[in-house]
C-alpha cells in the first residue's frame, strides 16, 4: 500500500488529506471519504486503508481545515464537544461542494487514479455531504453511500432530500434503529423524496444499533456486526458501479 499525507489546494487554503492505494494494478477508480463529525484521526485512516486494500485510491480530507488541521475528538468531555460542534456547524454544503471541486482536480492529476470512475462515502455529518457532490457532478461520480448520516433533512433550501433530483447515480444509506441524528421520521422524507425523483437508491435499517456503530474506537456503540455488513455494502456497491462497469469497458462489452 502507499501512503501520503498531503495538502490538497482549495479556494479556501490547503486541505490536509491523507490518500491510500494500492502499490501496484492501478490506475485504481476513486473514492472520497467524507469523515464524521469528531474529525481526521487515525481510525479513519484505518477505514481508507481497508477500502484500499480492495483496490481503490482513496482521498480522506480534513473538512476542518479552515478552523484546524489537528482537530479531532480524544475525549468525549462536555469542552471537547463543544469544539467538535463549533467546527461541524462551521460547515456548508457549498462549502463542500468547493472542496469536492478540489478533490476532483487533485485526481484528475494522479496517474495512479482512474478519474473516471469514482465514488463517494460520507459518515455522520458527511451524509449530506455526499449528496450535494452527487448533485453537482453527475456526470463524474457512478455512486455514493451515506453511513448513519446526520441531518438528512433541513428547513434550508440546500437541505440533503431536496437534492435528489439532481442525483443521477446509485446511492445507498444505512441508518441505525437508534439515531437522534436521524429519526424515522427524516429517513422517511428523504425516502420518499428519492422515490419521486426517481434516484436509484436503497435505504437499510441496521436494527437494535445507535448512530456511530460503524467505528471501532466508539466505546459502548460500536457494533461488529453491523460494522461488517456496512463494509460488505460498500464494497458491492463500489465494485458493482466502479470496477464492474470499468471492466465492462476494457472488455469492449456494453452496459
């Protein structure tokens, strides 16, 4: 595998990223990882490194970078959250939407990625994330999957659901059971938003589990289980949309 910890250029200033892929068979179609809400740590690190190892080059920026390069969640005290919070209300779909733009550009530099093909994950706070660069490039990114997202649904008018749209690719979401972040009720909205438009998607319930069950280092609610069927969805969901249809093209077959 190879590593790099480097300094994306944006419109905003340079945003530190770390980028994981494999040493050899590439070019590698892509995938952007939009990190949760606690910030760029070496847990995530890990998560890109997995979806790596199955051959992708994938991007993990720091979205805080305009208010801190380091910022992320050691302890889980009321000061700390606090901080955590002040950094993630700091952030705006256009906001992202910028920093996606910046992505793109920085892959389409790579000889090791195949800009071509590329897909999105975002955690938490990223779910609406993903949605809006689906949105605004549907002409570049194949699928995208929002894990436990979190404010999926918003009275603003760039509110997640309202995009669907304009959301051509296959998305998929995972919710937990037990999610303040993103009630029955929001997943509902959002469910039937994507069924009037008409966007391929699927939505999966992860019963008896609470919003963050995904990460190993959450204490008290990661659930191993579920952890892995959000890892065996990403990787069908990426190879059926990134490396299938990629075969399909260098084997001359339609699709």
């Amino acid at each position: 595998m190879i590593e790099h910890h480097l300094d994306i250029p944006t419109a905003d200033g340079a945003m530190n990223s770390f980028v994981v892929h494999p040493e050899e068979g590439g070019p590698h179609p892509v995938v952007l990882f939009y990190m949760d809400a606690p910030g760029k740590r070496e847990e995530l690190h890990q998560m890109a490194r997995r979806l790596a190892s199955v051959g992708y080059y994938v991007v993990l920026p720091n979205l805080y970078y305009r208010r801190s390069r380091d910022f992320w969640m050691k302890v889980r005290d009321e000061a700390t959250m606090a901080v955590m919070f002040e950094h993630m209300n700091s952030l705006t779909n256009a906001m992202m939407v910028s920093d996606t733009t910046a992505m793109l550009k920085f892959v389409d530099e790579q000889p090791d990625a195949n800009a071509k093909r590329i897909g999105a994950v975002g955690y938490c706070m990223s779910g609406p994330f993903v949605m809006a660069a689906a949105a605004t490039y549907p002409d570049r990114i194949q699928s995208i999957a929002a894990i436990h997202g979190a404010n999926m649904m918003t009275d603003k008018p760039d509110s997640a659901h309202l995009m669907a749209p304009q959301i051509k690719c296959e998305s998929y979401f995972a919710c937990a059971e037990i999610d303040k972040w993103a009630p029955p009720t929001v997943i509902k909205t959002l469910e039937d938003a994507l069924l009037d438009a008409g966007t391929p998607h699927r939505i999966e319930w992860y019963p008896g589990v609470e919003h963050g069950f995904v990460f190993p280092q959450r204490d008290g609610l990661y659930n191993l289980p579920a952890a892995e069927r959000h890892w065996e969805r990403l990787f069908s969901l990426f190879g059926r949309t990134l490396k299938q249809c990629l075969r399909a093209i260098n084997c001359n077959y339609s699709f």
